[in-house]
C-alpha cells in the first residue's frame, strides 16, 4: 500500500504474514504431526493413524526416521509461526521532500534490535536501482544508492514485480526523490 502527497511518500511493506507463508507453515505442521505420530505408533505397537497398521512399521529404523522428521518437521514450522507472528520483515518507507529525510523502518526478530530503523538525508541518495536477474528464478530488485552508505533494497528478493510494476515504481519514486534510475 502506497500514501502519497506533494511533499511525502510513504510506502508500506508486508513482512511474513502472507498467504504463502500461512499455507506452507500449516502444510509443514500437518505432515511433521504426522510423521510424528507414525513413528510413535510403531513404537507403542498401537494404531494412533488409522490409514497405517502400526504392525506393518518396524520401529527400527523405520519409526525412528519417521519420529525424527516429525520432531525436526514441528520445530521449522514453529520457526516459521513465530516468523509470521512477529511479523517480521514489515515495516515503512518514507520519503519526505519538505524536510529532505529518507525513513526506512523495519520489524526484525525479537531482542534489542528489533526495530531496523535506518535515516538519511534525500542529498545523499545518488540513485534508485534496479537489478533484474533473468532465468528460472528470475528476479527484481529495487535499490535505492546512498552515498557512503551503498545499496538498500526497497523491495523483498522474493516479491515478484512484473515487468510493469518494475519500470512503473522506480520511475516514479525516482521522479519524486529526483534522482537518476541505474539498472543492472
């Protein structure tokens, strides 16, 4: 979501509460759960999962995999509920022309730096830039050039602009911050 007026731009970023991260963390817990419970009831020689005789799995080695990837399974997909619960990677952009200061404002993980807030002055931008990567992992980036400080990316590496939006925004927020666009 973007804001803008004569003089501000803010722009808003969404961190990791999105659709895809909900859907591969609850996919991830659903299997690892099940993983889990196999291996316990080969172990416990009883059927917790109907769909699997507990006779026909050998606890060993077979169970004890199974238990394995469950337990490894249910700690990624705690990690990754806990990303989207912190949400972390949200956050702001704001450009202000009025008084020449540029605010990026990130939510990181939890501790003492859990907010990434970064100021600079609009006369030290020196451009935005865009660095396009063709291929099967095609990918879009878009950077903004501190003097002194170098690149800091404006988009995520895994938000798919199109093609449009990737000759679109650039231009106009290097329009805005009167910048040149570089493209790598």
């Amino acid at each position: 979501m973007t804001w803008r007026s004569e003089h501000i731009w803010i722009e808003l970023v969404v961190g990791s509460q999105k659709t895809s991260n909900f859907f591969w963390a609850f996919i991830l817990f659903l299997g690892s759960l099940g993983f889990l419970l196999v291996g316990t009831s080969s172990y416990l020689g009883s059927n917790l999962i109907s769909l699997f005789p507990s006779q026909q799995i050998f606890f060993f080695p077979q169970g004890i995999v199974m238990s394995f990837y469950g337990i490894v399974g249910i700690f990624i997909s705690s990690y990754l509920w806990c990303t989207i619960s912190w949400n972390v990677g949200s956050g702001y952009d704001r450009f202000d022309r009025k008084e020449g200061i540029v605010c990026i404002f990130r939510w990181g993980f939890p501790g003492k730096n859990r907010r990434i807030f970064l100021q600079f002055l609009m006369k030290d931008i020196q451009s935005i830039r865009i660095d396009v990567k063709e291929g099967i992992y095609a990918r879009r980036v878009l950077y903004m050039e501190i003097r002194g400080q170098g690149a800091i990316p404006l988009t995520r590496t895994d938000e798919n602009l199109t093609s449009q939006e990737i000759e679109q925004k650039p231009s106009e927020l290097a329009y805005f911050l009167r910048v040149p666009i570089e493209i790598f």
